[in-house]
C-alpha cells in the first residue's frame, strides 16, 4: 500500500499591488497604475479613484494660477493706487471734473511702460513727466489733460502716435470745507464742476440734532469775498430752490448752533430747550413739562437781554415769541 500525500498549491504572497514607499508626487502616482491589473476588481476601482484624486490635486494649482491678466490687476494695489481711487475713477468717467493743485494723477502711454508716472500737481498746476519735462494739467479735464500730453510727445518727435490714459488717483485739488453741527465735518472733494450745497451737506453725514437750520457758505467769487445765508427749509420745499448754490473749490460751509431758551423756577424739566421756529413762551412752557403742581402759568418773569446788552425783565403773555437766550422764571402760584 502506498500513501499518497496531497499538498495545496501556496497562495500568492500577497493580492494587493507591491508595497512601496511613498510617491514624493504625480510620477510615483502614475508608476502605480501599471500593477493595478494584478488586483482584485474592487480593489482596482478605489486604486483608480485614488490616482484620479492625486491628478487633480497637482493640476488644480495650475488651473488657479492661470486666472486672466485682467483680473489680477484689477485686485492688485497697483491698480487701486490711494483708498479714494474708486471714488477717483467716478469722477474721471464723469469727464467734468478739473484737475488742481494737489491732484494725484497716473499717466499712461500705450505699448510704452516707462513712461507711465504717479505725480501729484503742483501749485503752479503743472506735472514732471519723462522726455519733455513740465507739463500744465491744471484746470483741464482728464482728457484735455490727455490730450496735452500726447502733444507734448508728439511735438517732441518721441513718439508718432502717441495713446496717453491719463487716471486721477486722489482728488484735492477743489476740496471744501464743512464745518459746524454736521455728522462729519472736515474737508471734502468736489466730484464735480455744479456740486451744489445741498450734496455736500448730505456728503458730511447732515445736520445734527443742536444743529440750526441755516447754512452759511463763504468763499471767494470772482477775485472777491462772498458770503450767503440759506434757509433750509425754504430750500427744500422749494421755495427759495435758487439758493442751492454751485460750490467752487475753496468755499467754506458753516451751520451755526441752534438758538436756546432756558427754563427755571416750578417747571416739570428745567434746563435749556432748542428755539422751534415760531416757538411762543406757552410752547416754550409745553417744551419744559409745564409748571409743577406749586407753580403758575400766569405767574412767569422773562429775563431778555435788549439791543444794548442790558437784560430787561418782564411778565410776559403767553403770546410773546421766544428769542434767542431767552429765561423763563415760572413762579409759585400765590394760592
């Protein structure tokens, strides 16, 4: 009798890919997809999606990177200049706008990089530009301006036809002043040639509670000092619509402080009170609370300063229009 002793066959090493060590990047990755066919059929599908992964994980940067020209100098700092350079270009599509003296402007020549200059202009209204030296921009548009420089090249025989871009970075040549009781008083841009009064009060935020209702504008106009009052509410409910001035670079605009009454003695909120327009002592009272259960409407004493200075006292009627500074004593009533 002979015994027969049956072996099985060894199973492979191993039913994955080969180990390896790890791919340092897209070469290493692509080296793998040839062992992918001694793998289980489910086992090369997720080896698959892998590679497919790490393909797009080295061709997504390239993608980022070649974004148009365009868009990146649009982002760039460059291209902003200054933090009002937004507002700048506004004004110079308006094609209005006149350049003066601390104007901050970029000039650009087509095909021609090295002529491209940031300058700010000069109290005598002129820019330092390579080639042809001093070149007057003030007082012209940002064409005119434009313009003025592609003739100064041309004359000059440095270019033959010249494209010359001329941006306004930072306008401060025709600034106004705003001053008083508004939100945000300071120095402002004209952004056009007819910006009128009424736009540069709303640009500095309007007129605050303690704020009165005139607006006082002063300047100069033709070589001669100039100073007008305007009614705002006349202004804005059309009846005096002419008084909406045209501001010009220089002017200076003022609203006062509102005038005050004050209040003392038996009145429910003694203190100073805002003068309305037509106000009368009885509003005035009103505005104060009224007398307190000790005091008297019939018993007040008016303390008023007179032309001279001199502060007269009285018992007024309840009629009488309240001015400017005016005291009002509310006595006790006798019974």
């Amino acid at each position: 009798m002979s015994l027969v002793i049956h072996t099985r066959p060894a199973a492979p090493a191993s039913v994955g890919l080969p180990r390896r060590g790890p791919h340092p990047g897209l070469p290493g990755a692509l080296a793998d997809l040839g062992a992918l066919r001694h793998a289980p059929w489910a086992l090369r599908c997720w080896r698959a999606l892998g590679m497919l992964a790490l393909f797009l994980l080295f061709l997504l940067p390239a993608f980022t990177q070649a974004a148009p020209p365009g868009t990146t100098a649009a982002l760039s700092p460059a291209a902003s200049g200054t933090p009002s350079a937004a507002a700048a270009t506004g004004r110079a599509a308006a094609g209005d706008y006149r350049l003066g003296p601390g104007d901050l402007v970029r000039v650009q020549v087509f095909q021609n990089p090295d002529l491209t200059v940031e300058a700010r202009v000069s109290e005598g209204g002129g820019i330092g530009y390579p080639l042809v030296g001093q070149v007057q921009l003030g007082g012209l548009s940002l064409q005119e301006a434009q313009q003025r420089v592609a003739d100064a090249l041309r004359q000059g025989r440095f270019l033959k036809s010249p494209q010359v871009t001329v941006h306004l970075l930072q306008a401060r040549g025709h600034q106004v002043t705003v001053l008083g009781q508004v939100a945000r008083p300071g120095r402002f841009a004209l952004e056009t040639s007819g910006m009128r009064a009424s736009e540069l009060l709303a640009a500095a935020g309007g007129i605050t509670a303690q704020g009165d209702e005139v607006l006082v504008v002063s300047g100069q106009r033709e070589g001669k000092p100039f100073r007008q009052v305007i009614d705002l509410p006349s202004l804005f409910t059309g009846a005096a619509a002419d008084q909406d001035l045209v501001l010009a670079g220089g002017d200076t605009l003022f609203v006062p402080r509102a005038p005050v009454f004050y209040i003392y003695g038996e009145a429910q909120r003694p203190g100073p009170y805002r003068i309305e327009r037509g106000m009368t002592l009885m509003q005035a009272l009103a505005a104060g609370g009224g007398p307190t259960p000790r005091g008297s409407a019939s018993r007040l004493r008016l303390h008023r300063k007179s032309p001279e200075g001199v502060t007269v006292m009285s018992g007024p009627a309840l009629t009488e229009p309240v001015q400017p500074d005016d005291v009002i004593y509310v006595r006790e009533s006798l019974f």
